[in-house]
C-alpha cells in the first residue's frame, strides 16, 4: 500500500521543460535579438550604482576658457571699433615716427652740447698759458725761433676749435665782451671806445668765454 501512494504522489508532480530553441516557433525570431531589444544592456553607473562623472582635459578648459576671454575682448572690440581702423592705424605710425625724430633730435642735440662743453673745458684749461704766451711777446722773447713756431701751430689748432682773440683797439666799447678797468676822459672819441688792451679776452664762435679787460676812453 505504502508503494502505491508514493506512485501516486509521484505522478501528481508537475514536468517542467525549459525551451531551448534559438528560433522562436511563433514569431520567427531569433530570441536573442528580442532580448537585446527589450532589455538593452544597463549603462555602467560606477562605484555605488551612481552616474560616473565624465572625464575633462585640462588642457580643453583652459583653452575653453582662453577662447572665451578671446570672444569676449573681441565683442568689446567690436563695438569700441573706429569708423577707420587703417587711418586709426596709419595715425598711430605717424606718431611713432614723430616720437622717434624727435628722441633722435634730442640725442643728437645732447652729444653736440656734450661735446662743445667739454671743448670749452679745455679752452678755459689752456687761457692761463695763453696769457704767458702774450706776456713773453709783450717782452719780445716769443716773436722768433723755434718756440714761435710752436705757438703759432698751437693758435691755429685752437683756431679750428672756434677760439678766437678781443683784443681790438679802437672800437666801440661793448659790456658783453669787454670789462673796463679804467675810463679817461678823452676829446677825440665821440663815444666811449677801447683805447688799451690789459688782458686779452677771448671767445668761442658766438660765445664769450672771458671778457678783455680794457681801459675806456670817453667823451669829454
């Protein structure tokens, strides 16, 4: 009896079968595709089921941020732009070439006054020897041999650098070359006039290094 009930028991079991044919017996179809299409494949969300973040190159945002900078400055450009941007241009090069003359001028201008300073540096330097060389031709020591022949390249050498004598006699007294040291009373001059030299004077083209001292002889 026992037997039998485990036959029944066993007969009552429900079969089950898994299908598994490739192509669906209904539709056609291969089922692996209709899977695929019904469920696609689930995007990779990362560490703790979460959107991954997308990757950034450095190098992309600064550039990104470089070019934004750009259209910006450029937008601003824009619309502060000149009516004429080749005449804005063409201005801007004529005063740069204005600017450059004008520096050249002044360099130019400075290396002349460098140097005719320091020509007259030397000219004042020399007036003392000056002075003895016309102290010994007042004596008659200097008028030959070979040092009057050295005094005299020595004049025309200072000649060539403008130097040039007050020492006129007779003429018109004038305060801006000669110092009066003395004045006489004379009938013969109509106005006051250089009558003696006692220091000669001297100066550079137009520009009096020291004046002649003199003595001024005036109208009665």
């Amino acid at each position: 009896m026992s037997h039998h009930g485990n036959e029944e028991e066993h007969e009552s079991e429900p079969v089950s079968f898994r299908d598994n044919r490739k192509i669906d017996p209904e539709t056609g179809e291969v089922r692996g595709q209709q899977e695929d299409a019904g469920n696609p494949a689930p995007e990779d969300t990362g560490a703790g089921g979460q959107d991954a973040p997308a990757e950034t190159d450095p190098e992309q945002d600064v550039l990104a941020q470089a070019e934004a900078i750009l259209n910006e400055a450029g937008a601003e450009g824009e619309e502060n732009a000149p009516a004429d941007p080749a005449g804005e241009l063409r201005n801007d090069l004529l005063r740069l070439q204005a600017e450059y003359v004008n520096y050249r001028r002044r360099v130019e201008r400075d290396r002349d006054v460098a140097r005719e300073q320091a020509v007259i540096g030397v000219l004042n330097s020399l007036m003392p020897v000056l002075d003895d060389i016309d102290a010994g031709r007042q004596h008659g020591d200097l008028r030959e041999g070979p040092f009057a022949a050295i005094i005299g390249k020595l004049e025309n050498v200072l000649a060539t650098y403008g130097l040039a004598r007050i020492d006129e006699v007779g003429v018109e007294f004038d305060p801006n070359i000669h110092e009066a040291l003395i004045q006489q009373p004379s009938a013969e001059v109509a106005r006051d006039s250089v009558s003696q030299i006692l220091r000669v004077g001297y100066r550079k083209d137009e520009r009096v290094l020291r004046a002649a001292q003199v003595i001024v002889a005036v109208p009665e």
